[in-house]
C-alpha cells in the first residue's frame, strides 16, 4: 500500500482528457509538444511574455507539474509557467479555462512547494482572457487583468524581491499545501474517476 506521495517533474507526458490536433513546437523550448487547446493558450501566453512583458526565453520555464497521491486520489499540479528574476523563481503561471476565483488557493499552495529552497512569492491564475496577480504569503489579489496581472520583468522582480523568498520548511505545513493541491486540482476523466498513479494499486480504488 502507498502511503503519502508527491514528486516533482517536468510535464513531457500526453495531456490527456483533450482533443488532440497533432503538434507543435514549444515556443520557449523549441521542443515538439502535443497540440490541444489548451496548449494554444499556453504557447500564447508564452510569446506575450516575451514579445510584449519583455522576459527572456531562457528566464521561463515551461511545464512544471506537481504529482500528489493521498487517499487513494492521484493528482497532477500543472504549473505553465516558472518565472525566474536574477536566477531565482519569482513567480508562477498557472492557466486554466474557467473561473480564476476557484484556481487562486491551489495557485498559492504551488508557489509555496514548487521550490525546495523557497516559497515562490508571486502567482498568477488566467483562464487566457483575464487574470489575478497573487501574494503567495498572504493570499492577496494584488492586480487585475492580463496587461496588469502579469508584470514585467523589473516591476515583477522589485515586487518580488520585497515580499521576500522565505524557507517553507515547516514539514506540517508543507504537507498542509500539498494536500490543497491534491483536494483542489483532481481532474475527473472519461472514466469517471482520479487517474491513477502508474503501476500503484493506490489511486485506482484498489
């Protein structure tokens, strides 16, 4: 029987749940990646951040995710996008179709576990239309908007810089926001249920 588990990984897997077309390059990467709708908003969301925020491709990272497993309910965290400032990371992205009210606490939870070494102090939620700049200490919607929402690299790395990268070490509350993450972004397949984890019994209701 699994206990609790988390791990974190680079996304290289087929998004499942959604229609494919084929695919495309990775606009920060160059990598050839799996085409869905989702993926279009995301590689748009890329190239505003560089064309129009002026960020540098090699300050972006792409595809994060965050993999849960408790009470038998496997869940993976997707994080679009990881902004770095003066090589430390700054701020998430994280894009989801639908209301950005009901993404803002499994937003937060992320920042604060993503990164060993430090609570990441911004996050950003946007459905591609709309979007919430966070303080991932207090929780905060600092700005409104996609053109005021996603700050640019020197007004995002001073608000950064004067929040604060404090340790989030404290393993009970470490576990605290993992569980969030796991309770708030399970995605319920075509089969009617959490996906399960590869090869475990725990996750398939086993």
């Amino acid at each position: 029987m699994w206990g609790p588990f988390f791990r974190i990984t680079i996304m290289a897997d087929i998004p499942l749940h959604h229609i494919v077309y084929g695919t495309c390059k990775d606009f920060v990467t160059g990598e050839t990646i799996v085409d869905t709708d989702d993926e279009r908003y995301r590689q748009k969301l890329a190239r505003y951040l560089v064309e129009e925020k002026g960020y540098e491709k090699k300050d972006i990272e792409m595809g994060r995710k965050i993999e849960t497993l408790y009470n038998s309910q496997f869940v993976t965290s997707k994080i679009s996008m990881v902004i770095k400032g003066k090589d430390r990371r700054m701020m998430i992205i994280r894009y989801a179709p639908g209301s950005l009210v009901t993404r803002e606490r499994s937003a937060i939870a992320a920042a604060r576990v993503l990164d060993d070494e430090y609570q990441i102090p911004l996050a950003v939620v946007t459905n591609g239309e709309d979007a919430e700049l966070l303080d991932t200490y207090t929780g905060d919607i600092l700005k409104n908007g996609l053109d005021e929402g996603i700050l640019g690299p020197e007004e995002a790395g001073k608000l950064a810089a004067s929040l604060g990268f404090s340790p989030f070490d404290d393993k009970k509350k470490r576990e605290r926001e993992l569980r969030i993450l796991n309770a708030y972004d399970i995605e319920v397949c075509c089969a009617g249920g959490p996906c399960a984890l590869p090869d475990a019994s725990e996750g398939r209701g086993e």
